[in-house]
C-alpha cells in the first residue's frame, strides 16, 4: 500500500490509522479487490464440492435414489390398481343391485348404506313439525320408515319431557277440541291457533252472590253467553258457569238453572260458523224448564271445557240444517240456520228461531255479482257510445260520396292560369 512508519500503528488485535486519508485510501483498496477475493473462494469451494462429491458421494447417493423412486412407483402402481379394482367393484355392483345380496353386489350395498345414513346424520328433522326425510334407496325403504318412527318418537318423547303441566293440559284440551270438531263445524280452523284460557271471566266480573251461592264448589270455567227464552226467543245476558259437577247459569247475582251434569243428556251445535249450542236435559225432570239455548262468542273453547267438565265428550251433536230442542210442557222449538252477508239471530214467521250466520264465501259472491253487474252496465254504454260513432261516420261518408264533394287541403300547390 506504500504507507509511511507515521501514518499508521499496530497494536496487538488493532490497526491504528493516523490520518483520514489513509483510511480512504484503504477503504477504496479494499472495495476495488473484494469482487476478485469473492470469485477466487467460489471457484475453490465449487471444484472442491463437486470433487468431493464424484468421487466420495455419487454412487451411495444414485442407488439410495434409484431406490426410492422405485419404491413411489410401486406405489403409485399400488394405488392405481385398486382404484381399478374399486371401480370394477362397484360397476359389477351397480349391475347386480336389484339381486339379492352376494359378493358380487356387497361392496355397493354398503356403500349405498353408508351414503344413505350419512345423508340421514346431516338432515335430520329438527322438531316434531319438520316433516323431511331424505329419500331412501329401493333396497332400504323399509329400514328408513322404522329410522323415521323411531326418529319421531325420540322427538315425541324429548318434546314431552320437556314441556310442564300448563302447556299440557293446553295441549289435551285442543286434542279433545279436534277429535269434536275438526272437519265438522267451519269456524273450528279459526280457534286452532288461538290458546284456550282458564276462563273468561275473573272474580270481579261475576256476582259476589253469586260465588257464594256456590258453596264449597269450586269453579273450574266461567264466560260470558247469551241466553235465549223458549218462547218468543227474547235474547238476554248471563253467565255459565262451570263446576265439578254442574252447569249454572248465572244472572247478576241470581243462580237461574243449574244442569247437572249426570242429567245432562246432550248438546247440539251447528256445522256452521255461528255460536249457537243447545244444552238438552230430561224433559221428566220437574227442576228443568226444558232445554237451554246458548250463544257464546267463543264456542269451541265453552263446548270443550263442557266436554271434559261433564265428561261428555262423545255427546256432542254437529247438526246441519237446523236443531229439534225441548221448549216446555212437551212442546219443541226448531233453530234454523242458513247463511247469508251478517249474523244476526231471530224469531222467523214460522215460529222457529232463525240464525243467519255471516258466510264469507257470500259475501265475496255477492260483491263479485254487484262488480260484475257495473262492469257490464259500463261495457253496454261504452258499445253503446261507439255504436253511434260509428253510425254517424257512416251517414258522413255516405253524404260524401252522394254529392261528390272534393276536399283539397290548404298546403296544396295551386296551378297558374293562363
């Protein structure tokens, strides 16, 4: 480097430069012969390595590679024969899967079993309404009906368990309501949905006397009815109350008629939507007037406490057309029903107590006759309208042609006279 005995020092694992451009001047040697010192070590080290290695290391390392890549294509050949096999398998299954079971078919039966119970684990139905299923295969319908059973009685008997004593009786009441009047009486689909209440009326709503009238009975349902005379049919206001062991109808804080229930010999009801029922009781009993005739705004609920009250749940009659009841003295009354826009109830010329129910299906029939009725008065005024057009047009073009009139429009171009 030529450097001066002044310009530097050595000290033991140090080099101690004097002035700053010595130190350049070594930097900018060092970075002048770095490329060539890097070039001279890889050459040495590259014909070292691949020295090392052609004449200690490649023959071990090609008969170890030449040995595994043997064995990944025995294995690849493995696998790829039965994959072949597997498909074989199932072909010949396929073709034979409407036989017996054999060898010949067992492979896919299974398989078709596995995929089917699989399917069934993932979509299983998540409550008793759910009424999905995967469909089976042929050869497994019989096994799904019994897996479907079986499913929906652990769902039965989970739900059940699960549900306390309020929401049971509530469900044993709407099973009775059914078992009467499902596909009977056409408001019943209405009252599905709505829950049965306890009663309709608290202990403010009734007589004071009237609870204590009732001694040591102890009232199960009360509500609100309207009650019928049986003779002019003059409607009036009470209150039916049920006991363990009778019917009482109420007024104010007067017990007007009490109705065992072992004396009760039946009750009718419409098919229809109204709201009319008739309690019928002995006509030899001297303590009865005769048969009782109710209305109540909510008459599957008061007809299905009466029911499971008086224990009478298969003597309720669904009549159509009319009802036969007892009036007194021998005497019987007829309640007629048919259907019309509005419900209203009375006494008809005949002496029978009409029920005109409110029919929606009338209704509709009746606003579709009237709209029709417009749409046609308008249409015939409309034909009308245009008929005369037409016969004006006629007339005009008739008179046209008669005295030969020329029209020449305004734009035309006139001709020059000579």
């Amino acid at each position: 480097m030529g450097y001066k005995p002044e310009e530097y020092k050595l000290g033991r694992s140090k080099i101690f430069i004097r002035f700053p451009k010595t130190l350049f001047a070594t930097e900018d040697a060092l970075e002048t012969r770095k490329h060539g010192i890097g070039k001279r070590q890889a050459v040495k080290c590259h014909w070292s390595n691949e020295f090392i290695y052609l004449f200690f290391l490649s023959p071990p390392a090609i008969a170890i590679q030449a040995w595994w890549r043997g064995i990944l294509a025995r294995r690849k050949a493995q696998r790829r024969r039965q994959a072949a096999n597997t498909i074989r398998r199932f072909i010949k299954g396929f073709i034979y899967r409407h036989k017996e079971r054999c060898p010949e078919n067992e492979y896919f039966l299974d398989y078709v079993r596995y995929s089917f119970l699989m399917n069934l684990h993932r979509n299983l139905p998540k409550n008793v309404l759910d009424k999905s299923w995967p469909t089976p295969p042929a050869a497994l319908t019989e096994a799904s009906e019994l897996l479907r059973k079986m499913c929906m009685q652990n769902m039965v008997w989970s739900y059940c368990k699960k549900i306390n004593s309020e929401w049971k009786h509530q469900m044993e009441q709407k099973m009775i309501a059914s078992e009467i009047f499902k596909d009977k009486k056409d408001n019943y689909p209405q009252s599905v949905p709505k829950l049965f209440v306890g009663t309709r009326l608290n202990g403010e709503d009734i007589n004071p006397k009237a609870i204590q009238a009732l001694g040591n009975e102890k009232m199960k349902y009360a509500v609100p009815v309207t009650k019928y005379d049986r003779k002019g049919y003059k409607s009036r206001s009470r209150q039916l109350l049920l006991t363990s062991n009778s019917a009482i109808i109420v007024e104010e804080g007067k017990l007007k008629q009490r109705i065992d229930y072992g004396a009760l010999k039946g009750i009718s009801v419409s098919s229809l939507s109204d709201g009319l029922f008739v309690l019928h009781v002995p006509s030899e009993d001297n303590k009865q007037k005769g048969d009782v005739v109710l209305q109540s705004d909510h008459v599957i609920e008061t007809l299905t406490k009466i029911a499971i009250c008086a224990d009478k749940i298969n003597s309720i009659n669904i009549n159509q057309g009319s009802i036969k009841f007892t009036a007194g003295n021998g005497k019987e009354g007829i309640i007629d029903f048919t259907p019309g826009s509005e419900l209203h109830v009375e006494k008809a010329k005949n002496g029978h107590l009409s029920v005109v129910r409110e029919d929606f299906s009338f209704q509709f029939t009746s606003h579709y006759r009237s709209m029709t009725v417009s749409c046609l008065k308008k249409s015939t005024l409309i034909f009308s309208q245009l008929h005369l057009t037409l016969c004006c047009y006629r007339i005009f073009i008739h008179i046209l042609l008669t005295f030969d009139f020329v029209f020449v429009p305004q734009t035309a171009p006139r001709l020059n006279s000579r």
